[in-house]
C-alpha cells in the first residue's frame, strides 16, 4: 500500500478539544494539513478565531469541565456535518513543579502534605473526569456512526514517578491511561479505536508557558537522551498515523513520544 494510501484522512470530520494552541493546536495543524474537516473545541475564543482562520476549520467554544455544554458541543458539531470520524481528546491542564526544583532542591511549598484539596480536583476534573466525558460523547456519535477513532493525549507521567511535576497531574494521567485501556476494549466491538499519545517535555502555553522560558528548556533538556524538549512537529506524525488507516488494528495502546526520557538520565 502507498504512503498516501495509508495516512489518508481526507475529509475526516475531525474534533480537537483544546485545540487553539499546544500540543492540540499541532494535531489539528496535521489533520487541516491533510484535508480532514476540523473542528476545533477551545474557551479561548480569540486563539479560536485566529487559529480557525488559519487553518480553513471550524471551532465551538466549549468548556470540557462543563458536560452539558461538552454534549451539545459535539451534537451541534454532528449535526452541521453529518458524522464525527476522529477525536483528539487533548484538552487538559498542566502539573505544575513538584516537589523538587530544577536545581535538584525541595520545593517546600509543592511536599505532599501541603497540596490544597482545591489543586487535586482542578487537575481531576480536566485531567481525568473531563477526558471520561468527552471519550462519553464521542462513543455516542461513534457508536451511531458505525466507528471511528479517539485519540486522548495521555503522558508519561502515566507510567512514572515524577519529582519535578506535582502529584495530582501524574495520578490524574495515570487514570487517563487506565481509562483509555477500559474504553478501548468496551468499544472494540463498535470498530471504535481508542488509544493514547504519551508526550514527555513539550514547549506549550501549559502551566502558564513554564517550557517556553530558555533557562525551564536547558535545565529539563539534559534529563532527555536527545538533548532538547519537543516542539509541535515532533508529534504530528504520530498525530496522523493514529487517525488513519495506518493504524486500523491497533486499539488501546498508548505511543511514547518523549526524545528518549523514559529511557533514563544520561547524567
């Protein structure tokens, strides 16, 4: 089969939650790329519009923590165009620093006994109960439309420990990795295929835009074999190939794309 045969998603009617920018922004750049009819689902309605302009897509404002607003959302999307084909389930929230900073000190302010319930349920209710919503309504339209494809932007944190990124983000994804697994196999028999991309450091607004200082980049870049944190184009390929036929028997599986980090510190 040809290349073009196989990463074809040609007018794939294609859902990005968080899509306005980051990691989110970048799928939606590699499907529009491509030719698939994207719809970007972000709050910030001015990135919405620049963005939505830019790539000859559509956008909803929505709020993913909001799962009356998330359903209608989607209706409203299925109904201007007909089915949904692919889902990024993207949009989420960023850890913060843990309990260690960059120089290797404790961070007295981020040890355990010290995190606000109020932090655990922010990140929770993104990170986890939002991504359960939005896998909810998509399975719903999918399931009408005989399959499709969800693609929830999982971590690495999901499968380590982590002493620079807090601990509710790390339990939170690991909860998003278990629960693309569970989806995975309940929605197999739909031709629904749900997997996961694990990012390791990614220049993006998360956490405030913490990655896009030079000092965060140099300081985190020497714990990764290949020496620098990921930009954009550095996933969209694997964006690409989970929405296409490339990727057709794979189902519940979560792709690590992290420039080496889980591999171990080089020192």
């Amino acid at each position: 089969m040809k290349a073009a045969d196989l990463f074809d998603v040609r007018d794939l009617v294609t859902v990005v939650t968080g899509g306005a920018s980051g990691i989110g922004l970048a799928y939606a750049e590699a499907m529009a790329d491509n030719g698939a009819n994207v719809i970007l689902f972000d709050l910030d309605q001015t990135r919405l519009d620049a963005e939505t302009k830019r790539l000859g897509a559509r956008s909803v404002r929505a709020d993913v923590t909001d799962r009356e607003a998330l359903n209608r959302a989607f209706d409203e999307t299925v109904r201007d165009m007909g089915r949904l084909d692919v889902v990024f389930a993207n949009a989420g929230i960023g850890g913060g620093p843990g309990f260690l900073t960059l120089d290797g000190k404790r961070n007295d302010e981020r040890a355990f006994e010290k995190l606000e319930p109020d932090y655990w349920d922010r990140i929770f209710k993104l990170d986890a109960t939002a991504l359960f919503w939005t896998i909810q309504a998509a399975a719903r339209h999918m399931k009408a439309g005989k399959g499709g494809r969800i693609i929830v932007t999982s971590s690495i944190s999901a499968t380590k420990t982590e002493s620079m990124v807090g601990a509710p983000y790390v339990a939170a994804k690991a909860a998003a990795a278990q629960l693309v697994r569970q989806a995975a196999l309940e929605l197999a028999a739909y031709n629904i295929l749900v997997n996961a991309i694990a990012p390791g450091p990614f220049v993006t607004n998360i956490s405030g835009g913490r990655l896009k200082d030079e000092g965060v980049q140099e300081a985190l870049a020497k714990f990764c074999p290949l020496n620098r944190l990921g930009f954009s184009d550095d996933i969209q390929g694997l964006a690409l190939f989970l929405a296409s036929p490339a990727s057709k028997y794979m189902t519940g599986a979560s792709l690590t794309v992290d420039g080496g980090v889980t591999l171990g510190y080089l020192g």
